[in-house]
C-alpha cells in the first residue's frame, strides 16, 4: 500500500493515484500537510526539524515520508514539499526548487530538483517525478 505526504503539490500526487482504476487495491491515502503546523500534528516532523532546516529542505522531506508510513497502513510512501511560486523562493531556495522523499523496504530516499515555469508547470514536474521515481524504486 502507498500512502502520499505533500505539501507544494496539494493533493495532486494522490489524485493522480486515484485516477487509475483499481487503485483502492494499492492506494492507502493521502496528506496534504502544506503548513508547517499540519507536517507536525499529522506526519510527527518535528517542529524543531521545520524550523533549523525550513521546511523545504531534504531532512523534511525525509521525515514527511517516514511520517506517511508510521501515520498510515502503507509500506511505501513519497513526500513532496518545495516553493512552486511565483513568490517564496529565496537566494537558496530558489521558486521551483522540490525536495522529494520515498519511503520503500524500510529505507528512506530523497533528492532534490529545480523545475522552470509558473506554478502550474512547477507542481506538474513535481508530481510526474515523484511517481517515476517510486515506479524506479518499486521495481
């Protein structure tokens, strides 16, 4: 079972997974945790974690995804949290910047990426990568 922790893509992934028939056979659920508030209260990130880091960072991504899997009754999960824009981003982070994390076997995977484009182009990068990822990592 998969279960999905997003934060700049707003429930895009999981809706994505529900579009495919028979998803219930594999699709366990989805959080949308776009406020620092909501990856505490509903994934555990550690407020702490949000706030030396920010929350766009690998260490939150991680702990999104490790947060899915003890949340929820899935084996695998994939978190999402960067800057889509227009405004957010920063000298460090700039807009379209995405950290990515997977949770798959009991080890956890992440990386970052630099997508280009409006808001739209930044959230529909950040869903088609996190999916071929997991199919990567699934297979």
């Amino acid at each position: 079972m998969l279960a999905t922790a997003e934060s700049c893509t707003g429930g895009l992934i999981a809706a994505a997974c529900t579009e495919l028939a028979g998803s219930s056979q594999w699709f366990e659920r989805g959080f949308v945790t776009y406020s620092n508030a909501a990856k505490t209260e509903l994934l555990g990130v550690p407020a702490a974690l949000i706030e030396q880091h920010g929350a766009v960072s690998e260490p939150v991504a991680r702990a999104m995804a490790q947060g899915a899997v003890t949340h929820s009754a899935a084996q695998a999960s994939l978190s999402v949290t960067g800057i889509a824009g227009p405004t957010g981003g920063s000298a460090d982070k700039p807009v379209g910047t995405v950290w990515f994390g997977w949770c798959v076997d009991g080890h956890t995977h992440s990386e970052v990426q630099h997508f280009t484009g409006d808001r739209a182009a930044v959230r529909a990068g950040a869903v088609q990568h996190a999916l071929a990822r997991l199919a990567t990592l699934l297979a």
